[in-house]
C-alpha cells in the first residue's frame, strides 16, 4: 500500500500546501535532503488553531493540532518528491505554546510523529525534539518543522 492509500485507508487527505506568509520558501532541497519550513495546525478554510496547552487546551487537543501540522508537512513534501514513498523523515522540531508549567510536550508532539509512521512505516520513524516556546506566531497551539531525505 502506497503511503497516499494509506492516508485514504485512515480517512485523511492531503492539505493544499500552505503558501508562505513571509520571504521564506516551504522548502529547500539539498541534494536528497529536503528542509521544510515550520508549520502550524491550519483548518481547511485557511484560519489557524491557537491556544495555550495547558490553559485554552488540553495536551490531547494539541495532540491533534500536532497530528493537522504533519498532514500539511507530508503535503510539502509531496509536493518536493513527488509522491510520498520516495520520502524518509529524519528530524523532526516539534515546538509547543505551552503555560510554562505544562511539561507533556512529547505527548503533544507525538501526534506528528505517529501520523509520519503509521504513513510513512519505517521511513517515518525520526530523531526529534519537542520543546516548549513562551508564544508561536499569531498564537498557534504547535508548530513543526523538519527535515526529510529523498530517495530516487
């Protein structure tokens, strides 16, 4: 089954790759490395999920938040590939807007990474690290970013 088939096994689809909101592009490819800039949790009219974990939502909702923002990553990764079984992920930055006595920011980041393995399969499974950040840009609940290989 083809990482795609999988997606639609699971009841998912693909997000239109986000176009930049700033003088960045939403990736860079370096030989067969592929740089994805960091994205957030978008909703499919375009607007963004926000909140504090640990005040406006709890480390489950942010698990979800997490799990939208690898959607919208493998779209840009597709969209560098081509299609997703020439993808491998490598490392992955998950950054949470946590209250800064919330601690479970491994939980929230989960969510990205299990839906880049039940995906991607071993091509998914990644070195990562997920932090707490003070604030994200326009008060984002999770932004991700990473870094893939490109297999011929």
């Amino acid at each position: 089954m083809t990482p795609e088939e999988k997606l639609a096994s699971m009841g998912l689809e693909l997000p239109r790759a986000p176009t930049p909101v700033g003088n960045y592009v939403p990736f860079k490819r370096d030989g067969n490395t592929l740089y994805l800039s960091g994205q957030g949790p978008r909703r499919p009219d375009g607007s963004m999920h926000v909140g504090k974990v640990g005040r406006d939502l709890t480390w489950e909702q942010a698990y979800e938040h997490a799990r939208i923002t690898g959607l919208g990553l493998l779209s840009v990764a597709k969209l560098a590939a081509g299609e997703l079984s020439r993808v491998e992920v490598l490392k992955v930055l998950g950054m949470v807007n946590g209250i800064p006595e919330f601690g479970d920011h491994p939980k929230v980041i989960n969510g990205c990474s299990d839906l880049f393995v039940a995906v991607l399969g071993d091509r998914g499974r990644h070195a990562r690290s997920a932090v707490g950040m003070g604030s994200l840009p326009n008060g984002i609940s999770v932004e991700v970013e990473a870094v893939m290989r490109i297999h011929d």
